[in-house]
C-alpha cells in the first residue's frame, strides 16, 4: 500500500499513538559495546563485558540492533544474533528496567527479524529461561514456537537450575 510505503510500521504506531514517540530501531556496532555491556549488567545473572560485545561485533556473522529512546539519543535495549548461512540464532535481548512493560520490546525484535530477513535467514532460533515469563510472552507473541527443552540447561543462584526452552520462527 502506497501509505505503508512512506512510513514504516513503527511510525505508523506512533502517528496512530499506539506507542510513545521518541524512539528508533537502528543497527549497532561495536562502538555501542559499553552501552550494550551496561544494560546487560541490568538484565542478566550472569552479564556480558563491554569486551566481549566488542569481540562478538567484530565479527560479520553478529548483527545487533537497538532501540533508541529519548528522540534518539540514548540505547535503551538491544538485540544481539548470529547468523550462519540461512540460519539466525537470537544471542541476546534485553531493555533498560526503565523501558520494560511498554510493548517496545516486541517492536524491537520485529525490526530485528526484518533485518535477518534481508540477510537471507529464512530460520531463527533462541533459548529462553523457562521461568522467564516476558521473554516466553514476547517470543510467542512475535511468532515463535516451542520445539524442544533442554532441563538443567541454566545456573542461577544458590545452584539453582532451570530447563532451557527452545524456540524457532520461519521467516
Ligand atoms: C525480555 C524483555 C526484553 C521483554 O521486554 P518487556 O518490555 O519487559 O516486554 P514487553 O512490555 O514488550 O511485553 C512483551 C510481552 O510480555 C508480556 N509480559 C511482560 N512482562 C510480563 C510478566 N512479568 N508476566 C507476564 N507477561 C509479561 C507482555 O504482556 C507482552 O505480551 P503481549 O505482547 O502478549 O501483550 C525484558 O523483560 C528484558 O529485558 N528482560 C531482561 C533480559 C531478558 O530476560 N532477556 C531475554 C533473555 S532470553
């Protein structure tokens, strides 16, 4: 559709004010390391470094994306794949605290998906906590589906264990 085509999904939302304006999907790089390595200290157990965000986007087969928010100014939340001939695995993906529990998230990972896409993956899979009930939310309301679970796959706190769920999506 003509409309469709001058304005992408995102900004239609925000013409429609569906979604808070102010914010943009844009790929990263590794000048984003310390920005990526400080919101995943926020998000995860287990938190990756500013290094080895460098390390992984060194690479061609790692492709990241952001969500800016603040009209653009600051990283509020990224996604993080490796791509392997016409495959895509989903690293990571996490949001500030600040920006969680306003739809963003799926926005992001859509954006995402679009940008596998046209580096023709044409499948993407992810492991996700299976106590990890947004991420689970959001990964089926993007379109991915369970395939199979790994138990015992996660080491959190006080030896604690948690079974993996995995998730695929045919693009
Ligand atoms: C996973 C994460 C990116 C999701 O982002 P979010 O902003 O919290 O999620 P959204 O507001 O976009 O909501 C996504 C879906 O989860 C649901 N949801 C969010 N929090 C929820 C909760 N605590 N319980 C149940 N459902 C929840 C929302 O209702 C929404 O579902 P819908 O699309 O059917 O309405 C974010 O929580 C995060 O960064 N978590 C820490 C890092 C992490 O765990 N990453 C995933 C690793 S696999």
């Amino acid at each position: 559709m003509a409309f469709e085509g001058l304005m992408k999904g995102w900004q239609i939302l925000d013409w429609l004010g569906k979604r808070p304006a102010g914010y943009r999907v844009a790929m990263l790089s590794s000048d984003n390391s310390y920005c990526m390595a400080d919101i995943h200290e926020r998000s995860f157990f287990r938190p990756w470094s500013a290094e080895e965000f460098e390390h992984m986007l060194s690479g061609r087969e790692v492709v990241a994306d952001g969500l800016f928010i603040n009209h653009g100014k600051q990283l509020g939340g990224f996604v993080m794949s490796r791509i392997a001939a016409d495959e895509g695995e989903i690293l990571t993906i996490a949001l500030d605290p600040s920006v969680r529990n306003k739809g963003l998230s799926s926005l992001l990972l859509k954006e995402h998906l679009h940008v596998l896409q046209q580096r023709c993956v044409n499948k993407v899979f992810l492991e996700v906590d299976e106590n990890n009930v947004a991420a689970l939310a959001l990964y089926r309301a993007v379109g991915f589906r369970e395939n199979g679970r790994r138990s015992g796959y996660y080491h959190g706190a006080a030896g604690r264990t948690t079974s993996a769920v995995m998730m695929t999506i045919d693009l």
